[in-house]
C-alpha cells in the first residue's frame, strides 16, 4: 500500500543531531530502509518535517519504520494511505453511476 509518512522532528533533538553529524546517517538509514519513491524536506508547523512516499508492505513494518524517529529524533510520526493520479481515476470508475 502507497502511504506517505511524515516526520516531525523535536527541534532540540534534530539540532543536537545536527551538531552531532548524526542527521545525515539517520536519514540516510531511513531513506535506505523505506526506498521511497518520493522525499521531501521542509518545514511544516514551525519544526523540521520529512515527507516519504513508498510502499508499505506489512503493517507489522510499522514499528520498524517509525521507532528510530521516536527514539532519535523524539518526532511526531503519521502515516496515511495516498493515491496516484491513475490510482484515483481508476477508484473513481468504479464509483458507478
């Protein structure tokens, strides 16, 4: 399932990371764990935000995927289903009517 999870990190924590040259082997992990097919870095709601669309193959993967933000980054972590274009239009035929 297509879902997109984004990364709200603790700005202590994510500046301590920064200082600490641990961000980059975090994201890093992260980016090579999920292989996303989208990333996205910017701010959302004043703090520093991940944006990751990939497939998500099991939901037992949850844990695995979110713990390290948790742990390291103290962050606030969602994740919702999303669609392609092509996966809209096809939900959208099947509508009837």
């Amino acid at each position: 399932m297509r879902v997109m999870l984004t990364v709200q990190m603790d700005t202590e924590r994510a500046n301590k990371a920064i200082t600490d040259n641990k961000l980059p082997e975090i994201m890093k992990s992260a980016l090579e764990r999920l292989a996303p097919e989208s990333a996205y870095f910017g701010a959302k709601d004043g703090v520093r935000t991940a944006f990751l669309v990939f497939d998500l193959k099991e939901l037992s993967d949850i844990p695995v995927i979110c713990e390290p933000f948790f742990q390291e980054m103290g962050a606030k972590v969602n994740i919702i289903p999303v669609m392609s274009q092509e996966d809209l239009q096809a939900g959208l035929s099947k509508r009837g009517g």
